[in-house]
C-alpha cells in the first residue's frame, strides 16, 4: 500500500510541473522530432533532493550532474572527457614542470546576480573550500602552494609540487562561487541563495518535492536551447520510467534498467542514449576491522564471489566487468591480467590457510580467535540493484563459511555509517557495503589515490580504512613526481598492481549509461563518454 500511495504522489508531481511546460507533442509523429532542436520547457525528473544544489550542499552525483548545469568550472571535458578550456581564454600557460598555471578569464562573465564574475572570486573560490567541511574541495584547496590575482581577468596558481592532473582534477572540478555572497560565511552550507554563473540559474526549489531552473540567456557560451527545465525529485524507478513512456517527463538524471531497453526502444518519440560508465559498483571493506584487516581474508573474497557472473546477471551486455586494479580495462593506463577469478575452492584453501579452519555448529567459519565469521552487508534502501548484488554476494559466501546478514537502510543512514559527514578522518563504523561513486571520480587519474592513499588528506574518499606502505610510497615519488603522461601512467600501473595483491574492496564493473530521453519534445541531447545526458553540452548549440 505504502508503495502504491508514494507512486500515486509521485505522478500526481510529474503531471503538475507537465501541465506548466509545453503542451506535449504528439509522440506518435516522428516528422516533429527534426524541428524540435529548441524547447520552451521541459520536465526532468531528479533521483533525490540535492538541498540548495550549491556546492556545499549537493549530497550525491546526482547533484553534481545538476549542479554543473547551475555552476561553471575553468576548464571541462567535452563529450570524449578530453580537458577543454571554459571560463578562460584558449592561451592559458602550464609551466615549471606542471607546478604553475596562469589562465586569463573570458570578458563578459557574471554571477546569475548580475555581479561580474572577476579575478579575485577565482581566488577566493580556490582558497575558501579549504575552510569548509567537503574533504573533495579542500583535497584541491591543500595543493595550492599560492594563488594570485594579477589583474582583473588574470589568476596564477603555483601548486606546492608537480601535478599533471590539476587540469582535470583541480580546475576542471571546482565551481566558481561568488565571493560577494560568501565571503563572510563561517559555514558555506548555512547560505541558502543559489547563486552561481552556470547556463541556469534555480528559480525556485521545493524541499522535497521539484526545482525550477531558468536559462541564462545572456550565457557567455550562448543562449541555452531549452528555456526552462522543470526537475520533480522522484526517488522511484518505477514512477520515472512511466513518466518517461507516458511523455510526462522529457528526461531523468537516472539511468534505466537493462531490463527496460527493449521496450524504450518499442516506444515512439523515445530514444535510449548509451555510453561507456565510468561509475564502479563496489563492495566496501572496512580494513580498519577484524578480521577485514588480513589482507588473507580480504583475498579470500575475491575468489569466493563471482564478479563476472554478477555482472552478467545484472547488466547483461550492457556493462564493463572490473578488475582487481579497479581501472576500466579498456582505459590507456589499465594493466592486463588483473581479471578476478571465481574459485570458492581457492577461497577455502586461503581461509583454512589463514587459521579460518574451525566452524560452528552452523556451518559458519571461526576467526582463529574463535569469533564467528557472521556480518552485516549495508545496502540502500531504494536501490533494487544494489540490493540484489548484496543477496548474490551473500549466497555465495555461504558457500565458503561465511555469513551475510543484508541490512537495508536510508541512504543517509548508510552514509553516516560509512562515511560519516563525508569526511573520512572520522573513520567509519560497518562491515560491508555495497557502494559507488559518481562518474568524476572514474575518469579521473588520480581515482586510486584519492580511494586507497593512507594519508587522508590526500585519500579523501577512502572510506575503506586501507593502507599499505608500498602504494603509498609510488604516491609520494612517482605518481606525484610525473613530469610527462607516460610517467604517471607507469605509476598507476604500479598502484593497481599493489591492489590486485593486497585488495582493499571489490570493484564489480561499470555498468554503461543508459538513459531514455524523450526526443519529439527535444532533440539536443548529447551523450559522452562517462557523462550524464543532463549535462551542458546537450543544451548548448554547436
């Protein structure tokens, strides 16, 4: 019943933010779809409330997809992830070994206040995120040795070491806030008003229940194609993807499921967008407890459950199976071999190698101190795929002697336990959990630092506990000493090789992007590779 009332709500919230778009076009009408490259209003529903969507208060990637739309970075990617110039003329410099980066800001920027966006908030924007609670801004805030604004437009940053990364994982990522607006705010999340200088500005937003975005018609890139995006927060699947083949919603920041394919694919004026996934499934470990902490026990696991047929069973041929050195393995940089192997008869020899010889009358595995190999596996409580993964997993470690207790909780509640205020030097309190993280942190090269580095100003999202001396020794002098592209390659391979030998989580794979998008009421939607189609070059004219 509980199901049936929230689904009921849900649709009633799509087809009233529907009724202030533009009448529907009809669906059944494929020769309007060739004149629809502009729209006057269209509804996209968003998975969650993301609070303010400012850069503070975004609470998953689902909010940084739509925060993008509100606020711009430096730099971005383009539809091949490839680094391109944003915010800054084309003539920006890197020098001193990738040490220094001196860009000059485009003219006619401004905030959605109507305040120019200048020099002194790129700096500002740059140093204050070191004061505030998100481990991920300050991480790029702590590599700034100084940053200076030399005239109006003009900014040079001088990094306290080499970083050939920093185009992507530094100025592709931070989001110029106005310094006007939070200059005088001891805590960020505190500021209500959204204020950035993105192609949308937020209108209006509901808590709870929808956000209003409005284009930027004066946008320095070009007037946005779609006048106005409607965006009810639905949190079920279900209601979404009747949205969708019903045309009430143009789009959704959630993908599909493989099962859906087929009939999106019947349906008229509907078209499924797919492209490479860069978003791991994991299977968090927490090493910081026993008996997780023996690297034999974490190694045990990636032979007792079968990554492979997991994946196969959840994604079909719509996915990319992981690797034991967690890089996409169609990735320049990815080392070969790395495949995990299913061999519960492999798993057993390791556990009884390891002192995991004795059970209990359950059949359930002892430690060698005598305490039972029995634990909890946290899991979403509204993500059915998630779910399903913890109940293979479980079903398959039975079989090796070991017991799985699947806890389904809020989202929030899973958070606070394993990452509790995002902020991994406040440690962490569970056993398993299956996880993933946003597609950013995918495409980025600095993925496995900031995942395994033992030093957590650096491991920022290393909500694992893992350390191991070796891998944070390739950090501190090769990965963070490469001066060409081939160098901090070679460094990554060492990295995954360390994690293939000493496994810290398991990392099932990437599931490809799949998004049905309706295409008669607009026909500008552009998938890259790891991106969301509700990204800023789907609504950008060439």
């Amino acid at each position: 019943m509980k199901k049936i009332i929230s689904l009921a709500i849900a649709c009633i919230m799509v087809l009233s933010l529907a009724a202030c778009s533009a009448e529907k076009v009809n669906s059944a009408d494929p020769k309007s779809q060739a004149n629809n490259e502009t729209a006057e209003i269209l509804t996209i529903a968003i998975s969650k409330d993301e609070n303010s969507l400012s850069p503070f208060t975004y609470l998953s990637s689902t909010g940084l997809i739509v925060n993008r739309l509100v606020y711009d970075t430096l730099f971005t990617t383009d539809l091949d992830n490839e680094i391109i110039p944003w915010m800054v003329e084309d003539d920006y410099r890197v020098e001193n070994d990738f040490s220094t980066y001196t860009f000059t800001l485009l003219e006619g920027l401004k905030f959605h206040d109507g305040t120019g966006v200048t020099s002194e908030d790129v700096v500002f924007s740059f140093t204050y995120p070191g004061t505030q609670k998100s481990s991920s801004l300050r991480k790029i805030c702590n590599k700034i040795k100084d940053i200076k604004a030399v005239d109006e437009r003009t900014v040079t940053i001088n990094l306290k070491s080499s970083d050939i990364n920093f185009l992507r994982s530094g100025l592709s990522a931070m989001r110029i806030i106005s310094k006007n607006q939070y200059e005088n705010a001891a805590d960020a999340t505190l500021i209500s008003e959204t204020i950035g200088s993105g192609m949308y500005k937020l209108s209006e937003y509901k808590v709870g229940e929808y956000y209003k975005l409005e284009a930027v018609a004066d946008y320095f890139r070009g007037t946005p194609k779609v006048k106005a995006i409607n965006m009810p927060i639905m949190g079920d699947n279900t209601a979404i993807q009747q949205g969708l083949l019903s045309g009430q919603l143009a789009a959704a920041t959630s993908n599909i499921g493989v099962e859906m394919v087929e009939t999106f694919n019947k349906a008229q004026g509907i078209e499924v967008f797919s492209s490479a996934g860069f978003a791991p499934l994991i299977m968090n470990i927490n090493n910081s407890r026993a008996p997780m902490d023996a690297k034999e026990f974490r190694t045990a696991l990636t032979y007792a459950i079968d990554v492979n047929g997991i994946m196969k069973t959840l994604y079909g041929e719509y996915a990319t199976v992981g690797t034991k050195g967690l890089i996409r393995p169609d990735l320049p940089y990815s080392v070969t071999g790395l495949e995990y192997s299913y061999s519960p008869g492999k798993a057993n020899e390791i556990l009884d190698g390891a002192g995991f010889d004795k059970k209990n009358a359950n059949g359930i595995r002892l430690t060698p101190d005598g305490q039972a190999c029995s634990f909890e596996i946290l899991v979403y409580s509204g993500n059915t795929t998630r779910i399903r993964t913890a109940e293979m997993i479980a079903e398959q470690l039975k079989a090796v002697g070991i017991e799985m207790k699947i806890k389904v909780m809020e989202m929030d509640t899973v958070d606070a336990f394993v990452w509790p205020d995002f902020d991994v030097t406040k440690g962490r309190d569970y056993d398993f959990a299956m996880w993933g993280w946003g597609t950013s942190i995918g495409t980025n090269l600095d993925f496995l630092v900031s995942l395994f580095s033992g030093d957590l100003g650096i491991g920022t999202s290393n909500v694992c506990g893992y350390t191991n001396s070796e891998f944070d020794q390739i950090i501190a002098s090769e990965f963070s000493m490469a001066k060409t592209t081939e160098e901090l390659y070679s460094a990554l391979r060492k990295l995954q090789n360390v994690i293939a030998e000493d496994p810290g989580l398991i990392n099932f794979g990437y599931d490809d992007s799949l998004q049905a998008c309706n295409t008669t009421q607009y026909s500008g939607w552009k998938a890259g590779k790891g991106t969301n189609v509700i990204n800023i070059h789907s609504f950008l004219g060439k």
